[in-house]
C-alpha cells in the first residue's frame, strides 16, 4: 500500500517571530514547533537568527545586554537542528559574544521559555514564614509545599517548559506532582535535589547540616559544599545529611519517620538533645525569645516528646526533670539555676 505523502505548511516570518515571543496562537504552536524540526524550518529559523544577528551589528550607540553563556549557546544550536553551516554559525555565535548582543538573538524569549539562565531572567517571588507559623502552598503545577517556622521558599511566577526550579532556606515538606516532562529541582545553596514526583522532607535550619527525609518516590541530590559536586541517588525510607563543616555526607537507611516529619502535625521527639538546642527550638516554632543566666545548665540534655502542647506546657516539663527556674514574661523567657 503506498504510503501518502506528508504536506509541509510554510510559516510566514511573522508567524515564526510570533512563536518566539509567546504569542502564537495555541492550535498553531504545536505545528510550528514541528514545522522548526525540519530542514525548511531549521533554514527559516537561521535565516532569522542572521536577520537578528546583522541588525545588531550594524547599529551604533545600541545597548549591550548579556552574553549568553557557552553552554547554553549549545544548547540554542540543538534545539533549532543546527547542523548545516554548523561552523559557520559557530563563528558567528562567537561575534555575538564578543559584542555582547542585546537579548535579540533569535527572539530570545523562546528560550527564556525552555531554559532557565541560571535564574537571572526568571522573576522570582519569595515567602517567608515567621517564626511559630507555619504555611501551606499549592504551586501551579499542582506541587503542594508545607513550609514550617523561619523559613523562606523562592519561586517563579510560572515553571518553564523544561524545569521546575525553586530556592529553599529552612524546612519544608515537598508533595511534588509528577512530570517526566519537567524535573522538580530544589537549590539550597549547599546541594540541589532533582525528583520527578514524590515526597520528602528537606532541612537546612540545623546551623552544622542539611537533612533530606525521603518518603516515597526516588530522589537525586547533587551537593556543592566540597567542590566536587558529588551525587547521591535516595529510596524511600533513607535519611540523607551533609555536614557543613566537615562536607561529610551520610546516608542513614531506615529513618525514624515520626521525629523527621512530626513538626507537620505538631509532634516534637527529642533524644539526648542539649538544652541549647532545645531552646532554639522554643524560638524558632514558638516566637519566643529564651535567655540563660547560668552558662553552666547547658550541660543537661533532653529525651521528651510533645504533641501539640503549649509553650507553658513545655516550659513546665523542663522544670520537673531539670533543676533550673523558669520565668516566662510575655514572649521573653529567662532560665536561673534552682535556687536563685
């Protein structure tokens, strides 16, 4: 049976300039992008690309805007199919360079909406949660985000085509929808966690580490801290952690879920923590301030649970088991050894 032969749709310049700048009417986005994947196409986006190209080197007095970095020059030649004249427009990539075009080259705002520039032509919005607050997000992709107590989440307006980046600083717990599409990538500043859809609970509050609670799906974490971008791939059930100071990483294999994500539903489990930190913690999920009179009641440390109860309720506790006062005035608590 012969096989009918497929018709090509030309697209006008104006037509194609319209896909670059997002203005493509949606029933014709599609068949451009594969009208793009042709040969005609490829000829059509380059001829372009050169339009763009010569105006801008023939103007005097023009604005310099960024240079593209290398990398993503490569990957502006994949993505329109550049391979005739690929010397060519190698060259004359690396004129666009050395002038420092302004973001004209080949209506940039197509790749603005494929790749991510390193966040520096995404706007992107920040909260923050207060302390002894806690915040739930639904993003636009359908990923709900629980933000606990002193801690900020950035994030674009929309996601890309091709990515789902936000910025993390403190504790959140992640239920990403799933895209195969776009990767979930969250950046700390110390690692990045790249998942496709699942759960887990990230942490950077603790002053010495970053720990990742993985609870379903699979996760990869690439860490930046010792300079050698190490990876590590997570399973369900393995706690990761990354200490600050030594750059060490460790994987702990079977996790105690309640004491990782209890903060969600207001259960606390402490084991031989030390006063200091029990106190930073009074801060941090409660509002309060806590001063200690004596250095020397730092030595105790703490094994106790608490679900859900009060500031006052928590105070009460240390005093039973610890030999120490504690005076609370409004948001302010101060800390004496028994007996002053």
């Amino acid at each position: 049976m012969k096989q009918a032969k497929r018709t090509t749709i030309i697209y006008s310049r104006e037509s194609l300039l319209a896909y670059f700048d997002g203005k493509c009417p949606p029933e014709q986005e599609y068949s451009i992008r594969l009208y793009l994947k042709t040969p005609a196409g490829q000829q059509a986006a380059a001829e372009l690309m050169d339009t763009d190209i010569v105006s801008q080197l023939n103007r005097k007095g023009g604005i310099a805007g960024p240079t593209p970095p290398a990398d993503l020059r490569d990957k502006i030649l994949r993505e329109i199919g550049q391979r005739i004249r690929r010397g060519q427009r190698i060259r004359t990539l690396s004129r666009i360079a050395a002038v420092a075009l302004p973001l004209v080259f080949l209506n940039l705002l197509l790749l603005g909406r494929l790749y991510d520039w390193g966040g520096e032509q995404i706007a992107y919005q920040k909260v923050y949660v207060p302390a002894g607050e806690q915040l739930r997000m639904l993003m636009a992709d359908g990923t709900s985000v629980l933000l606990n107590s002193e801690t900020t989440l950035e994030y674009p307006a929309r996601f890309d085509r091709r990515n789902r980046n936000v910025r993390l600083q403190g504790e959140a717990y992640f239920d990403v929808a799933k895209d195969p599409h776009r990767p979930f990538r969250v950046e700390t500043g110390d690692l990045t966690v790249r998942v496709l859809g699942t759960r887990f609970n990230l942490n950077t509050s603790a002053p010495e580490s970053t720990l990742l609670y993985l609870q379903e799906g699979r996760v990869n974490i690439e860490e930046h801290l010792s300079g050698k971008r190490r990876s590590y791939d997570i399973t369900p059930g393995q706690l990761f952690e990354m200490n600050r100071i030594s750059g060490r990483c460790s994987l702990l294999p079977n996790a105690d879920t309640a004491a990782v994500v209890g903060w969600m539903h207001k259960r606390y489990y402490f084991k031989n923590t030390p006063l200091k930190d029990l106190l930073e913690f009074l801060e941090r999920n409660y509002g309060v301030t806590c001063r200690v009179t004596d250095s020397r009641l730092y030595k105790y440390t703490y094994t106790i649970n608490f679900n859900n109860e009060s500031v006052d309720q928590i105070l009460s506790a240390m005093e039973r088991i610890t030999p120490m006062r504690i005076v609370r005035v409004a948001d302010s608590i101060t800390i004496h050894p028994l007996g002053r």
